[in-house]
C-alpha cells in the first residue's frame, strides 16, 4: 500500500511497560490460537519472552492500537470468538501475505470500530467480501487485493460496502471479482468517497468504460484500472487531475486518441498504455519540468518521429514504444536520458 505517511502516528513499538496487562493477555490468547507456520514467523513466536517482544504490536496509553501480522504463515484460529476483535481500540490491522486458505473474511472485524487502516492482501481469503465490513466508516485504507481472484463483490454491491466510507482515502480492489458491478462502479465512487487519493482495481473483470463521473475527484493520484475491458476512449478532462502520479490502464481495450496533454500533467510518474493496440497516441511536446519517471507505450497506435523534446525527461529510467510503427532517427537528445535503464524500441 502507498500509505504516504498515514501510518506516521503508529511508529511506536509496543513493550511489556507500555502494554496494560489484559492487553497482554489478549495478544497471548490470540497466539495460541492462531495456526501458524513457526519456520515463517518472526513476530508470534516471539510474543511475551521478553520486555520488548512484542513485535508487530504498537501501542498508545497501554493500549494495543496497532497490529501487523503480515507473512507470518498464518492459515487460521480466527473465528468470531478471537480474542482479536476484542482490541477495541485497534486503528492498524495487516493480514497481508498469510494463507487463509480460502476461508471467507472474519465478520468480527466489523466490531474494530476505530480501524483507520486494513490490509487484507495476499492473505488468500475467498468468497463474498463481507456486508458487515461496510461498518467500518472511519477508514482510510481498505486494501483486500492480490488474493488471488479467489474474491468476489456481488452483495454487497461496491456501493453498499464504502457506503459509509466517507473517510476513505486509499481502496485496493485487485484481483476482487467485480464482473456484476455494470455500469455503477465510477458513479459508487464519485459519490461516496470524495476524499480517496488512490484507486487500483486492476483485473477485476469490470465491463464498461470510465464515466465522467469519477472525474469529479480532485485529489486522486494514483489510477490502477489494469486488465478490464473498458472498451472506450479516455475521457479528455483526465488531464485535469493535477496531483495524478500513477496512470496505469494496461490492456484495457482502450480506442480512439489518447488526450495529449495528459503527457503534460506536471506532476505525473508513471503512465503506462500497454497492449491497447487500438489506442491512437501523439506524442507531445514533452515539458522540461516533466516528473515522468516511466512511458510505457509499447504496442499502442503510435505513428510519426520520436519528438527532440524526450530529452526533456531527464528523470526517465523506463521508456517502452515497442510495435509502435514509429519512423525517422533516434533524437541525439536522448543523451540527456542519463537516470535511463530500460528502453525498448523493437
């Protein structure tokens, strides 16, 4: 998860002097009961031999506010009577890489009230993501991806589980099987989570084109849209988007031109257009002050020279035109490309 700081305010590793003793208790419950892989772990199997052994743990005021479990082989011992849902004041909670084996999400997370922060990625969680997650509305990351299309939102609809999310900042749906949302997912999103900064729901078999609706987003920086057949071109107004860092729509079907001045947002590093054959793309008159850091374009419908103004992307250290039908020399101002590692003009 990108995060940008917002874990800042749990940096404080948790010790036997800042944990209350029926906080302790909890976390030595959980353990027990927990079914881990003790060759992978090297948070649990530490708990409670020591002063300072609490790793993963943070705490505030001898309370447990933070909890990361991730890749600690994890594969069950959390059912609705985990002592788990009883760290009621839990604000981080990371599952992420641990093998749950295809078992559904714990409906007690619903009872962590305050979580501001939940990573449930690469846990291999399956099934129907859980209505009762909808109750988490003080979060402002959700990020249940990467488990391997073993997830499905049906119902509840995207819109019935960040309903209340008003809060949301951060939404990671990749890989969730979103095939039955139609339509109402950019219109979900427009509407409920005014404040969210990053999107990624790449490979989430969504069928129908980005609405101008979700351009209604004046803070987003990070769109991750990969591998779902959006079959439509790409509104004009995304070059709107002032803070956009991330750009990625690999293999979506795109058609039609691609809006230049995209190229131009000063603050974007990333733009990656791969495998849309049908996508039209003029190069621009590329910026000095450009932040691209990657262009990938390869098989896209490119046609005419490389500008003289790619020398201006002095921060470029991944440049793909491949099957590009591009023609004419290689621009000497290509020199200038000094942070380039990739390139690839075959």
């Amino acid at each position: 998860m990108e995060n940008s700081g917002l874990h800042t305010t749990l940096s404080m590793k948790a010790s036997a002097e800042c944990l209350g003793a029926d906080q302790r208790s909890l976390l030595l419950e959980l353990r027990n009961r927990l079914v881990f892989d003790t060759s992978w772990s090297t948070k649990l199997m530490r708990w409670g031999r020591s002063a300072d052994s609490w790793s993963g743990v943070t705490c505030e005021d001898g309370l447990v506010i933070g909890l990361d479990l991730s890749k600690e082989g994890i594969s069950s011992g959390i059912d609705h009577s985990s002592s788990l849902f009883r760290l009621k004041f839990l604000r981080s909670l990371n599952l992420a890489f641990n093998d749950f084996n295809l078992s559904e999400i714990p409906s007690g997370l619903a009872n962590l009230s305050c979580l501001v922060h939940l990573n449930l990625s690469n846990a291999l969680f399956g099934g129907q993501i859980r209505a009762e997650l909808s109750r988490l509305t003080k979060l402002h990351t959700l990020d249940l991806s990467q488990n391997w299309f073993s997830l499905k939102l049906e119902k509840p609809t995207l819109r019935s589980l960040i309903g209340d999310m008003g809060e949301l900042r951060e939404l990671y749906l990749d890989e969730v099987n979103m095939s039955a949302e139609g339509s109402e997912w950019c219109d979900a999103l427009s509407s409920l989570v005014p404040k969210l900064k990053v999107l990624s729901m790449s490979y989430c078999s969504l069928s129908s084109p980005i609405d101008a609706s979700l351009l209604s987003f004046a803070n987003l920086s990070v769109i991750q849209l990969d591998q779902n057949d959006l079959s439509a071109t790409v509104p004009s107004i995304l070059a709107n988007f002032s803070n956009l860092k991330t750009l990625s729509l690999y293999k979506c079907g795109l058609q039609g031109e691609f809006p230049q001045k995209v190229f131009q947002i000063q603050t974007l590093q990333n733009l990656n257009l791969l495998e849309n054959p049908l996508l039209q793309v003029s190069l621009p008159d590329f910026l000095e002050n450009s932040s691209l850091e990657i262009l990938s374009l390869g098989n896209t419908n490119i046609s005419g020279r490389l500008p003289d103004s790619i020398g201006n992307l002095r921060k470029l250290s991944k440049l793909d035109l491949s099957n590009c039908s591009l023609s004419g020399s290689i621009p000497s101002s290509m020199e200038n490309l000094l942070e380039l590692t990739l390139l690839d003009l075959s």
